[in-house]
C-alpha cells in the first residue's frame, strides 16, 4: 500500500499560556467506531463522523477546536481501539498530527504536512466472534502536548487528527473475509476505529520550550527503486537538513517496520538497522524477536502467524521469544516509536542516514515505511517556519508529458504515479512523466526530490 511521502518542517518556541490545566483527567473522543472501507477502491460515498472529513477509505481527518486544545494539560495518553467488520488479516494502520492554514474547514491529503505519532497491526479477527471483540492499542505522547499551547503554532495553523485503518475484503480466488468469513460475501466494510486521548496535568514535568523538525513521514524504504533508496541495490537513505539556530536536549523519534509478501520475504525475516546522525552511529536494532503470545487473544480468525503449522494438528505458538525469532512485529500491536537521545545541536547543517544493508527485497517486494522527527529545547525562537515541499504539475489536465515544478528549485530524483487503486503505473528519474500510455482518468504523482523531500499532487489524464 502506498501512501503520500511529505516532508514537513516546522520550528517553535513555547510561550507563556494563560490555560488553567484541571487536575482532573480530560477526556477526549476524537473517533468513535468510525467505518473504513477496502483500501483497493474507488472512495465511497458513505456517511462520515461528525465534524471529519474522508481523505481516502482508509483515512478520516477531524479538527481539535480550541477549547479541546486548552483542555489538555502536559500529560497526553491516546487509545487506539478497532473493531472487526469484513477484513480478517493483518494490515497496518496509523495516528497522524497535521497542521493545516488557520480557518480551513477541509485540506488536501498531499498539501499539508504531518507527524507520524503512532503506528499498529491489525490482527487476524473474524467479526463473528464476540470475545473479544475489539483490539486496543495504547501510547503515551507527552511531548506532544507542548505543541497543543504553543501559541506561535495555534495563532497560524489548527491542528487536525488523521486515523488510518487500511483493510481489505478478498474476494472469490484472492481468500480473505469476503470468502472466510460468514456474513461478509459482497461487502466492502473492514473495520470500525474508535480514538480518544486523555490528558491531565503533572506539575513533575518541566514545560520547557519547544523546537520540532520533521524530516520524513512514511518514505518507503527500499532497494529497489530510486524514489526507496540513495542507492539502487542498497537500502540506505540520506536526509540532509538545517537547523536555523542552537537546539539543546535533542531526541529523535524513529517508527519503521517491515512489510512485504511471502516471495519478498523481508516481512518475515529479521534485519539490523543502522542509524547515523551527522555520519556518527547513533543505534543498532533489529526489530521483533520477542513474542506475540500477549496478542494471541485478539487473533480470533486462526492463522500460521499465531498457529505452527508446520504439525498436524496446528497447536499455537509458546509464549517465549525463541519461537518467536523470525517475526518482525506482532498482529494486534502497536509499532515501537525508538527515541534516540542527540544532546545539543548547534545551528547548521545536519544529516540522518538509516542502513539495513542485508535487506533483499526478493522480486522487487516489500518496503519499511518511515517517519522521523526531533524535538528539542529552544527558549528563544521567535519565529514559526512552517513549511511542506510542495511542486507543481502542468498541464493539469494531461494529455501526454507533464512537467514537475519545485516551488524552490529543487532538481526531482524520482517519480511514481499511481492509479486511484493505489497501483503504480510509471516511474522515472526525471522532472517530466510520460502519461501518452495512460489510460484517462485520475492518478496520484509523487516527486522526490534531491533534498530527501517528496511531496504528491492529484493529476488528470485526459
């Protein structure tokens, strides 16, 4: 599954807020069981949640007004809970926070930019089965709520909570709950998401200010082309960027996981990462390892994930990580969000570069999606830069060539373009793409840039 690639950048200074925070926990539901729909298919043209807007099937965005946002203290805890409708295997799924212009009542999925704060795996659930019949998943965001009063922020952008939940029926000769699961044959619903956070105040945390710099939101990693690696054949990627002043107490945060198919093979074997920042190893790790059985229970629609099915009869997998060594994450739980600590940084150029040099990608399958931001002290910035890389199309509506434009120049390294069934249909290595064989109707450009920056816009085939 393909998702929009934008880079976003934004720098801040926490000020003084006259919020009064309660000691009491503040509870807050941003979702509650909203449907999604199969990820492969035309947007449909269903009901959304209140006050949300439907940036695909797989993705509703809703505003936090600014009473909610006065409301949290320095404390934030959000709960991620799906229930199962018509999909029973194991997708992924994620929590963004957007910042988008002051006074919109919608946006442009690929016009604004994005932090990844939380990421999971759906388990293998058939909605037939009641106990349990919901998936929780938990994660504990305090640094976040320094944003939410920051009014150098808020006074220019809102801010908007995206759930994705990416499902898929099957259908006949494809498998899944279409086929598998009684009551499911010719729908196209697959799960409902439910989001809540809660906030109170703890008077141990120290408010300090706040710098944020987000340097990629879900880059495919991968060897195999040149819009998924620095280099064809290697899996590494080089994210050069500057920091406008000194930045103390710096951390990083780090989301990668590793996605494929059975031929791929890279799902199921375990790989080291390597992370270097300004070309200094700052972390070795190999994710998974450990073992799933904590999840068992939320796997209702048996599988050979949780199943050894290598006897007969299947019996589950034991609860110790040695039989667990060859998985990567567990169905029915969130993605590790790894923080690295960078101390101070001074102003100026900087680089963050990850390696899985044994990672294979078996017949041009697989990738590991990756988001990266930092966060730092900085008591005195005083302005808000707040930028997304953006480019332009044209013509637009496109009979044969387009031509990509970067708002600042930038020179494009890769293209992809996908159908409205998430598909890719061209790729390239130049700032113009060859639409003459397309078919007419509506696709997704994506650019990348030189800089490490992509960004996508809508384009029509004529």
């Amino acid at each position: 599954m393909k998702r929009t690639l934008l880079l976003l950048t934004f720098c801040v200074s926490f000020f003084t807020v006259t919020t009064v925070w309660a000691q009491d926990p503040y509870t807050l539901t941003v979702f509650d069981q909203a449907i999604y729909y199969g990820m492969y298919e035309a947007t449909v043209d269903e009901p959304v949640p209140e006050g949300a807007i439907r940036n695909s099937n797989s993705s509703y965005g809703k505003m936090l007004t600014e009473e909610q946002l006065a409301s949290f203290g320095n404390t934030l805890t959000m709960t991620v809970t799906l229930n199962p409708l018509c999909d029973n295997y194991d997708r992924i799924g994620n929590v963004n926070l957007v910042l988008v212009p002051k006074g919109q009542t919608s946006y442009v999925y690929g016009e604004v930019g994005r932090l990844e704060i939380g990421r999971f795996i759906t388990p293998f659930m058939d909605k037939n089965v009641t106990d349990p019949d919901s998936v929780p998943y938990v994660y504990e965001l305090n640094h976040l709520t320094k944003l939410f009063h920051n009014e150098s922020i808020t006074s220019n952008f809102d801010f908007w909570v995206e759930l994705e939940v990416y499902g898929y029926q099957g259908g006949p000769g494809q498998g899944g709950a279409a086929v598998e699961i009684p009551g499911c044959q010719g729908r196209n619903d697959v799960y409902m998401g439910s989001l809540e956070f809660t906030s109170t105040y703890d008077d141990t945390i120290d408010d300090t200010d706040n710098y944020i710099k987000s340097l990629v939101y879900k880059y495919e990693l991968k060897n195999y082309t040149l819009d998924g690696t620095d280099v064809l054949g290697e899996t590494v990627k080089t994210i050069n960027f500057t920091l406008e002043q000194d930045v103390p107490d710096v951390k990083l945060y780090l989301i990668t996981s590793n996605h494929g198919s059975n031929n791929g093979g890279e799902e199921y074997i375990r790989r080291n990462h390597f992370v270097y920042f300004d070309d200094e190893q700052v972390l070795m790790y190999k994710p998974g390892g450990v073992s799933c059985a904590p999840f068992f229970e939320y796997n209702t629609q048996p599988s050979c994930i949780y199943y050894d099915c290598s006897t007969t009869p299947a019996y589950p997998r034991p609860d110790n990580d040695a039989a667990w060594s060859w998985n990567n994450w567990c169905p029915g739980d969130k993605i590790p969000i790894r923080i690295i600590e960078l101390g101070d940084l001074s102003a100026g150029e900087h680089s963050f570069r990850i390696e899985v040099p044994d990672a294979q990608f078996a017949d041009g399958q697989g990738y590991f999606p990756m988001s990266v931001y930092l966060q730092g002290a900085a008591p005195m910035l005083n302005t808000t830069n707040f930028e997304a890389t953006t480019f332009s199309v044209s013509p637009n509506p496109v009979v044969d060539l387009v031509t990509i434009n970067s708002t600042d120049g930038t020179m494009v390294k890769a293209v992809n373009v996908t159908n409205t069934l998430g598909q890719t249909v061209y790729t390239g290595t130049t700032a113009t793409a060859d639409f003459s064989q397309l078919q007419s109707g509506i696709y997704i450009i994506q650019a990348t840039f030189a800089n490490g920056n992509t960004a996508t816009r809508k384009i029509v085939k004529k």
